[in-house]
C-alpha cells in the first residue's frame, strides 16, 4: 500500500478554520467554514491527525465534541544540561 502525502495547505486550512472559533468549534460547524475540497471522512481523518500531534484538542464526546487550537508556549524549550 502507497501512502500518497498529504498537502500541507489541507492541515492549514483546518487549523485556520478552528482559529476563527477561540472557544471551540463543533465538526459539523468546521465543515461549513472549512474550504476543503474533500469529502466529510477525509476531513474527519485530517482533524484526527491535528489532534494526534498535538496542533488540536477535542473536548467533550460525540457530537457534542469541540475542537480548538492547542495552547502554544511562548518561548520554546530551553535545552537542560546535565
């Protein structure tokens, strides 16, 4: 089986989408503001894949279920010596 990659602008339209909703936006709200070509699984699997690497988070169950963008640190990590 050949893995066909992902473009990259696919995850950026998501994460662009979920942006414009601080406090968390539902599947079904993503997929009318979403402007993705694709269809509804393909974009399921995306948004799993952002939760996966830690760029989303899901909250609550179902379909009640919210995604929004992972809190992002504002400085990265220092290099610890030992």
């Amino acid at each position: 089986m050949v893995r066909r990659k992902i473009p990259k602008s696919e995850f950026e339209a998501i994460t662009q989408a979920v942006l414009l909703f601080p406090d968390g936006v539902t599947f079904e709200k993503l997929l009318t503001v979403v402007k993705l070509d694709l269809p509804r699984r393909t974009i399921q699997h995306r948004v799993s894949s952002l939760v996966k690497k830690g760029v989303l988070i899901s909250q609550g169950k179902t379909k009640a279920m919210k995604y929004r963008l992972a809190e992002v640190s504002a400085s990265p990590p220092t290099a610890v010596e030992t």
